[in-house]
C-alpha cells in the first residue's frame, strides 16, 4: 500500500475526527440552551456585531445558503435572532440580534472554558493549534 494513502499519513484526517470530538465536547453545555453548535457558532457572530448581511455571515462561517438558511429560522422561531429585508436591495437580508439573544451572552458565556478544560492543551499549544488552523482555512483555494 502506497504510504501516501495510510489513514495516519491523512491531514484531513486529524482535521475532521479532532473537529467532531470538539464539537461532541459542546454538545452537553449547548443542550442546556437548546442549542447546536452551529446555532451557537451564529450567536457568536452576531453578539460580535449586532447585524450581519446573510451572505457575509455565510463566508465567515464558511456555510453555504442552504445551510445557513434553516438554521436562521430556527434562531429565529428561538427568538434570538431577526431577519429583515435591506431596504435598499430586497434580496439581501440582514440578521439582527434580538434582546432575548443578547441576554443568552451571558447565560453561555462560560462555554468556551468549560470546553478548554476538557480539552487540556496548554495555552501555548492552543494558541499555535489556533494559528495553525485559520493559516489552513485562509490558504485553501475556493
């Protein structure tokens, strides 16, 4: 078997299984909050900017519309999120925060460490990982 193709010679493979056991991590703290990680990932954006285009939202997620679309309206029906039309161009949407979804910042608010703690990487380690990482994300051609 050629080297090239054995499973522990795979980036993507670390990438993916190191991925989805983070995220397993969240899901017990984000069920609290009725939560998905991908919702939470949204909330994050938005206590960061109160109001976001739809499709800017999309790219700094990197989620494609037909993701992005129903997990809005879930937000929504939450109550921790609007959506409303620009007024200057009707096909753009604009995300808004809502009180309900600002007063959840603090609700959630100690997720990220209580995830770091499981995760036992000490903070230099974390902090190259990070760096690492967005380098990955930023340098893959679309």
């Amino acid at each position: 078997m050629d080297d090239q193709l054995k499973l522990e010679n795979q980036l993507c493979f670390p990438l993916y299984a190191g991925s989805k056991e983070i995220i397993r991590l969240y899901k017990p703290f984000l069920n609290k909050f009725d939560l998905t990680y991908t919702q939470y990932i949204v909330m994050l954006v938005l206590w960061e900017n109160d109001e976001i285009n739809v499709k800017t939202l999309g790219e700094k997620l990197f989620l494609d519309s037909g993701t992005l679309t129903p997990l809005l309206q879930k937000l929504s029906n939450k109550g921790y999120i609007k959506k409303e039309k620009y007024s200057q161009d009707e096909r753009n949407i604009i995300v808004k925060i809502t009180k309900k979804g600002l007063l959840l910042k603090n609700e959630v608010k100690d997720i990220p460490e209580q995830v770091a703690n499981c995760v036992n990487l000490d903070p230099e380690d974390a902090e190259t990982l990070y760096k690492i990482l967005y380098k990955v994300l930023n340098n893959i051609d679309n």
